[in-house]
C-alpha cells in the first residue's frame, strides 16, 4: 500500500543556463535550457514540471543541448483554454520554441 512517508523526497530544482516563454496558440509556454550539442527535449510527467527533471539534465547536460518545457497548465506554463488539450497538443508546439540565441537575457 502506498505510503506518503515512502515517497522519495523532491530533487533540487534543475539548474538551467537560459530560460523564457513562448506564446504559441494563447499559451505562454515556459522553456529553459542548458548545454550544448545534440538537443534532447525533455518532458516531465503527470503532475510535475520542468523544475523536477534535475538529474536528467544533469546527467545529459555535458554532452547535449537540454530543453525542458512545463507543459501547458503546469509550472509556469499558462492552462490551455480547451482542458482536453495535454501533452500530445504540447508536442506540436515545440518547434516554435526559440533557438538559444533569442532567449531573453
């Protein structure tokens, strides 16, 4: 049985070099990221956010250019004004996303 005491505390926030929204369909959709090479995007699940993906970006960050995103509704992300609309309405958005050059500073 599911115990609260058993859950394994929450990481540190992860750590990012840049970060910014995109308004992209009504949506202002938080980025952040960090590294350079191969980009690697990062979702979070369920009820999280980009914040809790602390080990995955400190893990790839090395070698890759990560980007986290709080999809819509979560983290700093502003909620979509359909409800139904979840993560796969997030995927199509994300090339809109601004190169690392145009984050603002």
């Amino acid at each position: 049985m599911w115990n609260r005491d058993s859950v394994p505390g929450q990481p540190a926030p992860a750590k990012f070099d840049r970060s910014g929204f995109a308004n992209v369909n009504g949506i202002r959709l938080y980025n952040a990221e960090v590294g350079k090479g191969s980009p690697v995007l990062l979702l979070h699940g369920g009820l999280a956010k980009a914040d809790y993906l602390a080990r995955q970006v400190d893990a790839l960050k090395a070698h890759h250019r990560v980007i986290a995103v709080d999809t819509r509704g979560h983290g700093r992300s502003t909620p979509p004004a359909c409800p139904a609309a979840g993560v796969s309405a997030n995927v199509i958005v994300y090339p809109k996303i601004p190169p690392a050059d145009r984050f603002p500073r």
